[in-house]
C-alpha cells in the first residue's frame, strides 16, 4: 500500500495537465498551458502575414488543442510549436537569418551561419594577428520568412563572399588622358593607378579598360597583426665648407649609410589590404653613418660656365634644329642649330662663360667663334662680319664675341647658333 501511494505521488510530482496540439490532425506536443499555444499561433499568423504581404490564417494547418497529462520533460517551447506549426507547410519557413547592415543575405541552421562566419574570418588570421572582426553590423536571428525567399538565398558562403558594389570599368576614348580619366572619378592619378597596377601612365590607347571604383565586398574583414621587423634608419647629411672649391661645386666627402632598426607594429588590413601601421616601439641596432658633403666657397670667376644659356643676340627665329628645305639651295637639309636674324653689326654674345677654341674662318659657317664651356657643352657663332676674341681668350657671359653678318653659305644676316654637348648637336630651344 505504501508504495502504491509513493507511487502515486511521484507520479504526480513528474507528471501534469497541460494542453495538446495537433496540425492537421497529427500530434505534435504539448505545451504548458493554452495561453502558450495562443502565443505560438498568433506570433505564426502576425509573422507570416508581414513575410508574404497578406493576412494569413493558417490556409494550410488545422490547429486543434486537447487536455493531455504528459512528463514534465515531455513538454515542448513556444519556439519548438512554431516550429512545428510552420514545418506543416510550404509557404513559409521558421529559420535563422543571417543579416549584415540590417540586408537578409542568407539563411540555415544557426550552427551553420555561425560557423561559416568564422570561417570567414580564419581568411584573414595568421600566427601574428591579435584581433580580427567584421566592420558591418552582423545578427543571427529565428524569424518567419515566406518560403520563396529562402529558395533566393544563396549559399552562406557564397553569400559572405558577395559584393554590395560591383567593379566599374570606363573603356578609354579618343583624346582621353590619365588625369582627366582620374579628375571625372573625383581621383588623383596615383589612386587610379593603384585600381590598375601595372598600367602606365604615359600610354593609354583607344578602348583600353580601366577600373576607376573597385568592388566594394557584401562583408570587409578588419584584422590587426602584430608584426616584428627591420627598418632603415635615414642617415643625416652634413655639409661642410671648402674653399678650394667654386661656389655651386660639392663633393662627397663621406657616404651615407642607412642604420638598421629592430620594429614591433600593430598592421591594420582591411580585406587583407594594408590600411595603417602603428608602430609601437623601434630600437636602433647599427647605428646610421653620416653623409658628408663639401661645398665650394670660392667665388667663381665670371669666365666660368654657369650652367645655363642665354640667348646669342635678339631677332628673328628663321630656321629651328633638325630637317629642313635647303635655303638658297646653299643650306644644309640637316640643320645643327637655329638661325637668328638681325641686321649687319649686330652684337654677337657669349650664351655662357668659357675659353674661345676656335676664333676664323670655316667653310660654310664663315667667320666662326667656338666656346668650350668646361662642362661638356660647346657652343658655335656662325656667319659672323667680325670676330672680337682669339683662341685662348676667356669669355663670360653675356660678353660681345663678334658682330653679326652673312659670310660662308648664308643668305641674308643672321646668326647661326649650335649647342653641342659632348660633341653631338642638340637642340638649342630646349637650353635657351
């Protein structure tokens, strides 16, 4: 008898009155009580209506309670019986959605979503990273969607690896160049060379292709590495006085060398792109060597080359440098240098301090002054009336020379102008 009524209490210690359910006439639980399934059923009917766009009332289940006695364990969540009331059709879904920045972009178990999340950021952790996250507001939820918008989504990992911006291309037109390219996308030159690495330029032709705005990723990965490496130390320059030296003359007196440093930085990466680099600590460990530089203090004499080139004499340009129809048919078809006309007398200068090497006549330039400027340039003075220096003589700058005229193979005054650096003709109008 005692173990009958111990029986019987246990029983209804572990047991109790609880409401059943059935979906179209099949038995699927028991909840605690008829308010939990008002609960379930109203929270299918309010979430189903908003995911399909009309009020739903249970067009496809049969709902249906009865008084039922079962386990204490035995009975089932309000989640559990929405889950099942949902399970009877095909019209929507009780599942977990993936958003990112508030988008639905994917969904599945919750195992699943989170799992695939991090695989997405073990993309972008090494042995060195000490943090790593996404930079959009993510959240897993259990919600109500109708079932053709779970069919649209792709799978989780496809949809990680989607982009909210696709590339954009500008195919290149006529008369178009880099900068202009740049400037219409609101760019520098070298921020569109980085979406085009490996382009030049300098050369870019018709229908080329060009990405003016990457693709922006559905889902960035920000990580930070700490990284421990060697840095140059910038060796400084010291410049020190030498008056055996011209002024604007130098010499390296001792070379620079860079000295090496030990660096720990913490390396930002956005989608595994660099972004900042914060260096936490740098010890030198060579020490860098100074450079030092002689300069020059003596003052120049001002028969010496400056280095730059003053115009012979005033006029007008009546031939420039290279091709050309012969003048006269007495001209070369080949010109060295350029014509500048004048009248007869016409002062003749010196473009640049230097020694005369060759003061008289030759051939088709007539009276000819040659300067040798001491810096690998020499200049000739052709078609002069007359010659004001000798050989030897030491000019400067701006310094008569001769007087302009029309003597060897010449048609009317001018003067005949040439630079020559190391012995080969170039064109003045680019020294002058």
């Amino acid at each position: 008898m005692a173990l009958a009524v111990f029986g019987g209490v246990s029983f209804a210690q572990n047991h109790q009155l609880a409401t059943g359910v059935s979906v179209n006439g099949t038995y699927v639980g028991a909840v605690a009580n008829p308010d939990v399934f008002q609960q379930a059923s109203a929270f299918v009917r309010t979430s189903a209506s908003e995911a399909l766009g009309y009020d739903y009332n249970f067009e496809n289940e049969a709902l249906s309670t009865h008084p039922v006695i079962v386990a204490n364990d035995a009975l089932i969540s309000e989640e559990a019986l929405v889950d099942k009331i949902c399970d009877a059709n095909n019209i929507v879904n009780y599942t977990y959605v993936l958003e990112v920045n508030g988008q639905a972009v994917a969904s599945g178990s919750e195992s699943a979503l989170e799992n695939a999340l991090k695989a997405k950021l073990s993309e972008y952790r090494t042995e060195n990273t000490i943090s790593v996250e996404f930079t959009s507001p993510i959240s897993i939820s259990r919600e109500i969607i109708s079932a053709d918008e779970q069919r649209s989504f792709a799978p989780v990992e496809d949809a990680l690896d989607a982009t909210s911006q696709e590339e954009v291309i500008y195919t290149v037109q006529a008369g178009d160049t880099w900068s202009e390219i740049a400037a219409r996308y609101d760019m520098s030159s070298s921020e569109l060379l980085a979406l085009n690495p490996g382009f030049d330029i300098d050369k870019i032709w018709l229908d080329q292709e060009l990405t003016v705005s990457a693709a922006v990723p559905l889902l960035s990965v920000k990580s930070v590495e700490r990284v421990e490496y060697q840095s140059a130390v910038p060796y400084e320059t010291e410049w020190v006085d030498d008056s055996s030296m011209y002024q604007g003359e130098s010499r390296v007196l001792t070379a620079g060398v860079d000295g090496v440093a030990n660096v720990t930085a913490n390396v930002t990466r956005l989608d595994g792109t660099e972004t900042g680099r914060d260096v936490l600590s740098s010890v030198t460990v060579t020490e860098p060597v100074t450079r030092v530089v002689a300069v020059g203090t003596k003052e120049r004499p001002k028969t010496m080359a400056s280095g730059s080139f003053s115009w012979p004499t005033s006029g007008r340009l009546t031939s420039t440098f290279g091709g050309r129809r012969s003048p006269g048919g007495i001209g070369s078809t080949n010109h060295k240098g350029i014509d500048i006309a004048g009248s007869r007398g016409q002062a003749i200068k010196a473009a640049d301090g230097g020694t005369v090497t060759y003061a008289g006549w030759m051939g088709g330039y007539g009276y000819l002054v040659i300067i040798d400027h001491g810096n690998g340039y020499q200049t000739y003075y052709g078609h002069n009336s007359k010659l004001l220096v000798n050989v030897g003589t030491k000019v400067y700058k701006g310094q008569q020379i001769a007087k302009m005229g029309s003597t060897g193979n010449s048609t009317g005054n001018h003067c005949h102008f040439e630079i020559r650096k190391y012995g080969t003709s170039v064109n003045p109008l680019n020294y002058l």
